[in-house]
C-alpha cells in the first residue's frame, strides 16, 4: 500500500514537472487543438428545440383549464387570491415591555378577510394550556360563525401544543404551521403587530399587565370599528361592504386613548321637517 502511494505521488509530481518544462508555444498550441475540437462537437449536437407553448397547452389541457382569453373572462388572479380569505384565520404574539422591565406577552387571531382583530389574553408566562383556552374562548365567542373558517395559519412557536391544534381540528378548521424562520408566511398578522406598537403601544409607556389590557381593548375596538383600512376600500373592518354611507353634513371627531388617536364618523344631513298642517299629498 505504501509502495502504491509513493509511485502516484512520484507519477504527479513527474507530470508537474513536465508541464513546467513545456514551453509557451507549446502550450498555446495545445489550447487552439482543444478549442478545435469544441468547435467541431458543437457542429455535430444539434441545439434542442424547445416547444414551451405546446407543453403549456398540454398542461392547461390535461388540468381541464380553458385557454387564456377565456380564462381572464372567468376569474382574475387577484380574484383567485382573494376567494378563500373568508375561510382563513390567523393568530401570533406580540410582546410589550413594561416601564419596569417586564415583558408581556399578547395572544390575538386575525379574520383575514375582514381583517377584524381578537385580543384574546395578556400574561408575562404563556403556556400552551394558556393558550389552548383562549382558542376555545375565541370559538365559543364566533358562535355560529366559527364554522365559516376552514384554515388557521400560525408560527411554529412551542406554545402552539398538539392541544392547541385539536381544539380548532374539532371545529373543523385545519391547521397550517409556516415555515421555519418565515414570517412572511404570516404577513397579516405580522402587519398588525407592526400597526399596533408604532400607532398605540410605543408611543404610551405601560405599566402592568391590567393597563395593557384596557389599552389594547380600546385600540382593538378603533382599530376594528373605527380605522380605516386601505385593503377594504377605506372602511373599517366592521363596516358593513354592502352599504353605501350617506354623504355627510358635517364630520365628528371622537378621541381614543385620551387622544392618542383621532376617529372621524360622518353625521348625516337631517332631512327638511314638514311643517305643521301642511297636507302630505296634493290631490
């Protein structure tokens, strides 16, 4: 074996040396044979020819997907996004430090569709049997609605127990856990977390766990009934879609979080009254 060993190292270091001792000539002529020889293989392979269009077709074809133009005229992608929001839920934390030191811990879930936003609990030690109560409490209070949601999207976070999963698996709504190390995958909660600490929790200094709540109570309930939201045509997300507001005669201004925030409701013009006596038809 170390016979073997020696007699390769002496074969390379030989090569080595012969490289060495080539002139460039040599070594230049050597590059122009093998870029002749490239040259002719190219001629000899033939490029392949791609037929995107056909195997497109295939594809569209054997998922029983109709051509382009007809398939606009169905449903736009912005459309196909958009149709299975009503069915989605999704739920994070949120964590606030206190003047003294102490952090908090806040468990909400998000109507995607609505974007309408529960505060379910704040504590400084979240457990998953914590947590797997407050989703029973968020069932019991969506009542009959609780079985329009097919989907809850969440984190991989360890207080996410096998528990917790059950209880939304009994009502029918499957679980999907991101990706590790994505929070992209849950842009709408993570969205509400950004909105949240720049427009309430960090411009208010918190003291405990109570103050917490009857802050953030108060801005769930702006943020749901009195907040506009670009994503839903500037209506709040207890806005009903379907009804068209009045114009208004004048604008109110209501303060919330002793002025933190600012919500503007319109009141409607008051309708002539008829004056006493005055018959209500002509005949």
């Amino acid at each position: 074996m170390g016979l073997r060993l020696f007699y390769l190292i002496f074969c390379r270091l030989l090569s080595c040396l012969l490289l060495l001792s080539r002139s460039t000539v040599a070594n230049n002529a050597e590059i122009l044979v093998l870029r002749h020889e490239v040259a002719v293989l190219r001629r000899q392979v033939e490029r392949p020819r791609f037929s995107c269009a056909a195997t497109i077709r295939r594809v569209l074809r054997r998922s029983g997907l109709p051509p382009a133009p007809q398939r606009a005229s169905q449903q736009t992608w912005r459309s196909f996004l958009r149709s299975p929001a009503h069915t989605l839920l999704a739920c994070d934390f949120m964590h606030v430090d206190t003047v003294f030191l102490k952090r908090l811990y806040v468990f909400f879930v998000m109507e995607i569709a609505t974007r309408r936003v529960h505060v379910l609990g704040v504590t400084a030690h979240p457990t998953g049997a914590w947590v797997t109560q407050l989703a029973r409490n968020l069932l019991m209070d969506l009542k009959e609605r609780a079985g329009c949601f097919r989907f809850l999207i969440r984190d991989r976070d360890s207080k996410f127990t096998a528990a917790f999963d059950a209880v939304f698996a009994g009502n029918g709504t499957a679980v999907i856990p991101t990706p590790p190390q994505s929070p992209r995958s849950n842009a709408y909660a993570e969205r509400w977390i950004r909105t949240a600490r720049a427009e309430c929790t960090d411009r208010i200094l918190i003291t405990g766990e109570r103050h917490l709540r009857t802050v953030l109570g108060q801005y769930a309930e702006h943020y749901n009934a009195g907040r506009a939201h670009c994503g839903l045509d500037l209506r709040a997300p207890d806005d009903d879609p379907n009804v068209i507001p009045l114009p208004a005669a004048t604008v109110r201004r209501r303060q919330v979080l002793g002025g933190l925030l600012n919500e503007y409701h319109p009141t409607p013009p008051r309708l002539p009254q008829r004056p006493q006596g005055t018959p209500s038809s002509v005949a």
